[in-house]
C-alpha cells in the first residue's frame, strides 16, 4: 500500500517500543526506512524486539544524540555491551570531551561504536569560561587524539560564534585549534563554518538577551523573533541577534575570516612541526591498543608479535 521507503531519512522516537502497539508502530515505521528508537523499562524485551527487526529488515546502525551520554560511566558501558551483544555499529553524538576517558572509548569501539561527535562549542578557553562549560580545550584535544589512536571517527564541526564576549581575536583562536585538531586527527584543512550562537527560549543565553533588550523590548517584538527561529534555520545569520560589542557586518565576516584563518594555520610549517614532533610516538602508541585489541603484547601475554624474535 505505502512505498518500501515511505519514510527514510525519518527518524522516530517509540516509547514502550517493545510490545504491544508500539512494537507493530515500531515493525511498520522500520518497514518503511525510518530510523526508529525504542525504549521502554524492560530491558530484555527491548533487546528481544531490537534483534526481530535486525533480522527482519536489516535495521543494523543505531545513532544515540545524547549530551550527557558519558557522564555516567557504567550506564553507559552497560549500553555499549548491549548493543555490541546485539551487533549493532552505532554512533553517540553532542557528548562533551571531559565526560569521557579512554577506557570508556576503547570499551565502546570494542562494542561498535564508529563515530563520536564531541561538542567542542569554542576553540577559545576565554569563550568558552564564559559559556560556563565545565571543560578546557586540552580535554577536547585530548580526547580527539583517543579517538584518533582507535580509530574511531571523530567530526570537528560542534562551534559557534557570536557569543557574548566574541571578538575578532577570539575568532582566530578558534579556528587556529580546530586546525590543530584536524591536522592532529589526520584530516584536510577544510573546516566547515561554525553556527551561530542562537538564543533558544529556556537558555541562560535567552534570559541574558532579553535582560539586554537585544531580543525585543516588547511582547510583540519577542513573538516576532521566536517566529523567525522556528520557520528557518535557526542559525542563519538572519535570525542572529548581536550580543557582543562588534557590528553585524563585522560578525558577518567572522564567517569567512574564520575558514580563512584555520587553512592559514593548517598549512603553516611552524604548525605541521609542533603536531609532527611526537608523530613516532603516537604511531607507536597506535600499534600498541591494536595489539592489546588483539591480544598481542598485552600485559599478560608471552605472544610474540609476528615477526619479531622472542
């Protein structure tokens, strides 16, 4: 009656997805390629109609959007185990990078996990202190370069702009990290542009554009703004409200000096040398979670890696 792919690129959220009704809903929005999400208190019978889909219609790949994924461990390994029982390559995205250490990231490749999507937010610390973030940009370094070691995905695109505090200074700085970061993790120079640092109602970030009046000083004026957001893409720069001490065409061009500014420090000689400097290190490093992954030269093994004399 409906096309087989009525319903792909559709992503669809079935609570008590396990039986009953929600388990036919979840059958048939599957069916028709959607990506559907189930949850429900019983564990076990998620699982059970996780596996009948799998095999049913190849439903194999699942893609966690959680901020706080990480910020309790055993939960979250808990999860890992389930879905690596089950098969499944998945990927987690927004989690923050000082939620997460490389134990937990080595459990999650073992379990597949392919990619995670870190918000970095800002390359600037100054930035990123006055967001009230609870993490440093070395942690953010850090954990792309675990990422990195176990070969596990890891985009650099999670930043804004045009937060209060913004400057044409603090711009370069951000762009000159992510470049470090992509460089690091072995990808080109092409950094996409960031997002637009929006006011959503039920942020710090609304209430502080109300209190300066940058939103609308009248009910009328509110109303008018929330429409914008809501009927466009929120982070257009259209539907931006200045809440630094720049213009708005000087925020526009941030847009561009920032790429500008990241190739200008992927490519410098100055940069590859610093990032190059522990490049056998890491290598070496490198070898050594394969081999353990392996069980190669792990702590307790005697096995003597292929070609090498005991």
């Amino acid at each position: 009656m409906f096309k087989d792919d009525l319903l792909k690129d559709k992503r669809i959220l079935v609570t008590g997805g396990g039986t009953g009704l929600g388990k036919e809903m979840t059958t048939h929005f599957a069916k028709h390629g959607a990506q559907v999400y189930i949850c429900g208190r019983r564990g076990n019978v998620l699982e059970d109609t996780a596996n009948e889909l799998k095999e049913k219609y190849g439903v194999g790949y699942i893609s966690i959007g959680d901020e706080n994924f990480g910020s309790y461990k055993k939960e979250t390994m808990e999860l890992a185990k389930v879905l690596g029982t089950m098969g499944f390559t998945w990927t987690v995205g927004g989690i923050r990078a000082h939620t997460v250490d490389l134990e937990s990231l080595k459990y999650w490749r073992k379990n597949g996990c392919e990619v995670v999507l870190f918000g970095i937010e800002s390359g600037s610390q100054r930035i990123l202190d006055i967001m009230e973030k609870k993490f440093t940009t070395k942690d953010v370094y850090t954990a792309l370069k675990h990422c990195r070691d176990l070969e596990i995905g890891t985009p650099t695109d999670q930043l804004m702009i045009g937060m209060p505090g913004e400057t044409k200074e603090t711009i370069v700085e951000s762009a000159e990290f992510v470049a470090s970061l992509r460089y690091m993790i072995g990808k080109d120079w092409n950094a996409s542009r960031p997002f637009m640092a929006m006011a959503i109602p039920g942020t710090a970030l609304y209430e502080y554009c109300q209190q300066i009046g940058v939103i609308g000083k009248t009910l009328d004026e509110e109303e008018d703004y929330l429409i914008r957001v809501s009927e466009h893409k929120n982070t257009h720069i259209l539907n931006y409200v200045n809440k630094t001490n720049s213009s708005i065409k000087e925020i526009h061009f941030w847009k561009y000096l920032y790429p500008y500014a990241s190739k200008k420090e992927y490519v410098k000689p100055s940069t590859r040398k610093r990032l190059d400097k522990n490049a056998a290190k890491r290598r070496a490093t490198k070898q050594r979670l394969k081999d353990e992954a392996e069980g190669l030269n792990g702590p307790y093994s005697n096995t003597p890696r292929k070609g090498k004399k005991k």
